[in-house]
C-alpha cells in the first residue's frame, strides 16, 4: 500500500501533520502503538495533569474562600471524581482527534512500526510505502539510576495520573516544570509534599526572581524544598539525599514521584538502518523539519528542540508545509511557555540571563501585579510581570510573569515579540482596563 505521507505517533506533532497533510489533498497513514491517539499531551501530560490541577486549585479555594467573603461549611476532595472528571475531559478530546482524521481521510492503523527505508515501514508483518515519511515517536519519562527507583511506591509522572489512593507523604525527585506542577497539585490537596532539586533552584529555565517567587507561593501551600540536594537512594518508606556539603539528609515518603526529565522514544524503530543523525537519542533537524536523510522528517519531542505540545504541532506543520511544496520555517525565539501552578508562571522569548549569555545588551522593566486592579480583585499571593528589552533598540526580546491567569496572555507576547514591538509601539498599544495584561504597559511605562 502506497502513501504521500506516512506518520508515525499520533501525539500532537503526529495527528496535527496527518490532519494538515490530509486538508491538502494527501493521502496520509498515521501509525500509534498505544490504545488513544493524543500523545503524551493528552493522554499522560498536558491534559490529565491541567485537569487535576484545577480540581486542586477548586478545593484550595473552598478551603480559603473566607478571604473573598465566602463560607464553605465542610470542603472535601475526592480522588476517583477527580479521576473521573479527567477521564471525562479526556475522552472528549480523543474523539474530537478521532473525527479529525476521519474528516480529513487519514487512515489510522493500531501497532508497532519498524521502519525498513526512508520511504518503508512495516506493521505486523504488513510494509507500507510513503513517498514522505515523519518521525513523530515522541518522549517518556526519564529513568536516573538512583538505588531503589524500581521499588513499587515508585512513579513516574504517567503512572502517578492513574493512582486509586492519596499518599500520605510524598517526595518528588526533580524541581523541573513537571515536578512543581505536582508538588502543587499534591501540597494544595493536603498532601505532605517535599520536593529534592539538585540544583540551586527550581524551575531552572525561566526567569531566576520569578523561580523564587514561585517557590516562596508553593511554600506556603505546604512544600517544602530541599535544594542542591543529589537523591542518593530510595527506601521502602523514606529517601536519602546528600547536601553539597556531602551531609547525608532523609525525608519521609509512602510514594516518590520522579522527574528528572524525558528520554526520546527513537529506540526500537530501526532508525540505525536509515542512517539518520541522531545525538543522545534525539533526532537531529534544520528549520525546515527536514532530517540528514532525503523524505525523512522528524517532529516533536523526538528532535529535542523545545518539549512542549504547542512546538510539536508548529513543527508537525512546517514539515507538511515543505512537503506540499509551501515556504515556511521553524522559529523558537518566542515560543510561550507555562507553568499551571497556582500562581501560573508563563514566559516568552529571552530572560535577562539568557541574553547576557548570548551577549544581547538589554534592559528591564518590571510592574509589581499587587498595583494591578484586576489581579487585586480576583487573585492572591505575589504576582509580577518583567520585560526584557534591547538595551539600544529598545525592541521586546522577552516578558516573564507570575501571577493569576498570566499564562492566556502569552499568545500576545509572542506576536509582539515576532512584530519586534519596541517602546513606543507598546506604549500606544491600547489595553483593556481592568485587566492583569495592562501590567506590561505599565512596566514599559516604567523606563526612562
């Protein structure tokens, strides 16, 4: 059987490239081992995990719904509706993707694929033909040789979505996106929570003053932070983790959550044959999704660019774009990111360090979100909102905030970022009042 496009994986970079290649007339087969089309996103990350925070974020408010005038007599949480709810949601969008691919005529087949040639896979024994072939495999969680992570109260941060009981104390090995965003889940739920980073801070990637702000809101939620502690071993009840003084420490925990990172899943696909560029596992790109091998493109957590949903399906569609035919490119310098912690976190484009190391003279403006009406209204905690810009230029290279819904104002960041706003474009930009997205106006207002 011959194809125009044959895809394999079905998370967000996998079924995103079949529905476009199929909305251009291409006669498309998407290949997924597991039972759901959706990914990691939908299945494992994104999604089950967003909705569990917000069942979390209801009960912590009940819990604190005096502050807003509000009484509630007896709030309790209950795992299996919660679980229940993220069933719900879930289900809902794996047979949105399901008539997806029916509409656009993709064909979608159940199995593992080996491929055989750049323009040949195999499926149970049956070879099908593909005069382009997109490599959408994308990532699982990382597995750190630390004694003990095999014990049974061991999870990852796929197995830890389907638990049946609340642990009474949980440890979370990893202070990264994925780390934080359950340590929230878990403190805001009642859960003793401690999290080991080996760095000296958490959240690494994004603005240093905001990792601190986020770590000082989740302490007062109840975690408690351990930093520039190494896991030495896990025990059936407790784990050991040495300090940089080489001082051993141990923390209490029935259940340990690991994430410590994601491995690529490229293994066991028969890419060596192809002779495919590959570093540590992660297929190698340019900016058109194009791999060192002629029809053979790769999209998504597999490549190691950014590992986030959005950046798969934007790369799913500028490889189909170079397959019709269709100019386009993969950009990354203003690709939001957030954090769906309670405060959310969200970031785009460059953070005051990341230019210094890149040698970009820059500035800043910050804006104190406690002087903002709407965040005062609907929100507490901290909240504040930082603009980098060009020091000469004066164009927006980046903004970086904490605090309420910050995450629905990316997308505006990063047109403005792509338009290459400077001062006195975003000084003209007219926002609506009362509203938290005002607060870089402010900032920008604050330069002189």
């Amino acid at each position: 059987m011959s194809y125009d496009l044959i895809v394999l994986g079905a998370g967000p970079a996998g079924y995103v490239a079949a529905e476009r290649a199929g909305e251009a007339g291409k006669k498309v087969l998407l290949i997924e081992r597991e039972e759901h089309l959706g990914g990691v996103c939908l299945n494992w990350g994104c999604v089950p995990t967003k909705t569990l925070l917000a069942s979390a974020k209801a009960y912590y408010g009940a819990l604190h719904s005096e502050a807003y005038g509000v009484t509630v007599e007896k709030a309790m949480f209950h795992l299996d509706k919660a679980m229940a709810r993220k069933k719900q949601v879930q289900d809902g969008l794996r047979q949105g993707i399901r008539g997806l691919m029916k509409k656009f005529k993709v064909e979608v087949i159940k199995g593992e694929a080996k491929v055989l040639a750049a323009n040949k896979v195999s499926v149970g024994g049956t070879e099908y033909v593909g005069a382009a072939l997109l490599i959408a495999t994308g990532s699982r969680p990382a597995k750190p040789p630390i004694p003990g992570i095999n014990l049974p109260h061991v999870v990852d941060s796929s197995a830890i979505l389907n638990i049946s009981a609340l642990p009474k104390k949980l440890a979370v090995v990893g202070g990264g996106v994925i780390g934080v965003e359950f340590a929230c889940f878990f403190a805001s739920i009642g859960v003793a929570t401690t999290v080991i980073e080996f760095l000296p801070e958490i959240t690494p990637s994004i603005d240093a003053s905001i990792s601190a702000i986020l770590r000082g809101e989740l302490e007062k939620k109840g975690v408690k932070f351990h930093l520039g502690h190494k896991v030495a071993g896990i025990e059936a009840d407790h784990l050991r983790h040495v300090d940089g003084t080489g001082a051993e420490h141990r923390t209490d925990a029935d259940m340990v959550l690991v994430c410590t990172g994601r491995t690529p899943n490229t293994d066991n696909l028969g890419l060596e044959a192809l002779g495919l560029d590959l570093k540590r596992g992660f297929i190698t790109v340019d900016e058109r999704l194009r791999t060192n091998v002629p029809g053979v493109y790769a999209a998504g957590d597999c490549t190691g660019k950014l590992m986030l949903a959005h950046v798969a399906s934007r790369q799913a569609e500028v490889a189909v774009n170079d397959i019709v035919g269709k100019a386009d490119r993969m950009r990354y310098h203003a690709v939001p990111g957030v954090i769906y912690t309670s405060p959310e976190v969200a970031a785009v484009g460059l953070t005051e360090a990341q230019a210094k190391v890149e040698g970009i003279p820059v500035i800043t403006a910050s804006w104190n979100l406690a002087a903002n009406g709407r965040f005062l209204a609907e929100y507490s905690g901290k909240g504040v909102l930082k603009a980098v810009l060009h020091a000469q230029t004066k164009q927006l290279l980046g903004v970086h905030a904490i605090g309420g819904a910050v995450s629905e104002m990316t997308s505006g960041w990063s047109a403005m970022i792509e338009a290459e706003f400077r001062v006195q474009e975003l000084k003209e930009l007219v926002f609506p009042h009362p509203t938290v997205s005002e607060a870089l106006r402010d900032a920008i207002f604050t330069l002189h």
